[in-house]
C-alpha cells in the first residue's frame, strides 16, 4: 500500500512538473512551406519548446523530411518519394524557394536548442532514424532528451525502441481505442499522441494514471487549446506555434 501511494505520488510530480507543450507541427506550417527548414527556422523563432517532422527513406537511402509518400501535394515534383534517389529530390521546389530537407540538415539547424519529434513515417524508418540519433550523441553533443520519435506504425515504435531505448517515444492514434494503454505498453512507448476531438477529461487522466502523457494533434485556435488545456491535456501540436505569443 505504501509502495502504491509512493508510485502515484511520483508519476503526479513528474506529470504535473512537465510543462504545457505547444509543439510545431511539420513546423510552423500554417505560415511557411511544411516541413522546409524555413518552416522550422520561423518555429524556432517563435518559441516553441518542440518541433514536429514527418520522415521518409528515400531509393538512394538517405531520410528525408516530407510528409506524404507522394511528392505531388508539396513540391513540382511527381511519383512517389520512396522510388527516388536524393539527387532527384533534393533539387525540387517545396515552396517560397525552400527543399525537401534531410533529416541531417533539419538537425544541423536546430542544432540542440530544441527537442525534435521525428514521426516515423515510411516504411523501414526505425533503423536508419536510430543510427541518425545515436551518431548526433556520440560525435555531435546531443542528448537523448533531444529527441522524441513516434508514429502510427506502433510496431515501428516498438522496433524503434529496441534499437535506442534511450529516447521518449509516442504511438499516435486515429482514435482512443479502448485497450489503448495496452498499446503503449506493448510498444514500450512514454506518450500517447490522440487526435484532439476524441479526448476526453476521463481518457486523460486515465492515462495520467498510468503514467501516459497526453498531446493532441493538430490544434489551430486558442480557444480550442485552452479547452484541451483545462481538460489536462500535456500539450498541442500546431500549424501555428504563436497561438500564445
Ligand atoms: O504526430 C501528430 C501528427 O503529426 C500526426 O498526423 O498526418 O500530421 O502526420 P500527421
Ligand atoms: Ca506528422
């Protein structure tokens, strides 16, 4: 009994000692090309504790950031991102002039003033992402804490951890299945990323509880952020990182 009350009352401490999170989402992407390191850069600018990026292994191997398979929606380019090498990609627009980024160069930019939270996205992610982080720790100063990484693929989060146990990782979700915790478990994940309209005071602190934290994706009024916020919610991923500026 003792032991329990000990364990609550820590999980509350680090919980309610964690900030409120407001997280760039691909950026600042509600102002700059998504996912460029213009995008990036204004996010910086603006304050934000923690940006978000979609990541992709393109045919050449090399991660690059991007956010659809496709190239269509974001850049002049067509086909889809997995069938070509870096140098067909790395010259195409991505708009206001900017390019499809590498990872490396996203890093080499934020150069650890902030925390990235790299999405695994394509397939096959996991391994070249944790050879990334661990190479950035080992001969560039990084910390671990400098990162997080997360994805829909909750086998990828689980493979992911494998292979860098060090880092914090989410499983993001379309919904709240029931059974959820379990799906955080299983995949040895630290967070649970929920679309916003699906959360509930009740889901919240369930997780709470459990020692889960909470953030909602993608939150773009203030109104909205504070409703999330009063519900409990750890933070908010957003096209506009200024919302409280
Ligand atoms: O991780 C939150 C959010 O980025 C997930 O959705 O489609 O914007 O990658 P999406
Ligand atoms: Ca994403």
């Amino acid at each position: 009994m003792k032991n329990l009350l000990i364990l609550v009352l820590s999980i509350s401490v680090q919980l309610f000692s964690q900030p409120f999170l407001v997280i760039g989402h691909r950026g600042a992407c509600g102002y700059e090309p998504e996912n460029t390191l213009r995008s990036f850069r204004r996010a910086i600018d603006m304050g934000v504790k923690m940006i978000e990026l979609d990541a992709f292994v393109c045919a050449s191997g090399e991660l690059v950031v991007i956010h659809d398979p496709t190239l269509e929606r974001t850049t002049n380019g067509i086909g889809y991102v997995e069938d070509l090498t870096w140098d067909s990609l790395k010259h195409l627009d991505a708009g206001k002039g900017e390019h499809i980024p590498l990872l490396s160069q996203v890093l080499d930019l934020v150069d650890k003033r902030i925390i990235i939270n790299i999405e695994l996205k394509g397939a096959h992610t996991e391994k070249p992402v944790a050879n990334l982080i661990h190479e950035y720790v080992k001969n560039k100063a990084w910390s671990y804490e400098n990162f997080v990484v997360s994805s829909f693929d909750h086998y990828a989060v689980r493979e992911f951890h494998e292979l860098c146990p060090q880092v914090k990782t989410g499983v993001i979700f379309e919904c709240n299945p029931i059974g959820y915790a379990d799906i955080v478990e299983k995949a040895q994940a630290n967070y649970a990323i929920n679309f916003y309209e699906s959360l509930t005071k009740e889901f919240i602190d369930d997780a709470h509880s459990r020692g889960i934290r909470i953030f909602a994706y993608t939150v773009n009024t203030k109104p909205l952020a504070i409703k999330l916020q009063q519900l409990g919610i750890d933070g908010i991923f957003t096209n506009y990182p200024d919302l409280f500026n």
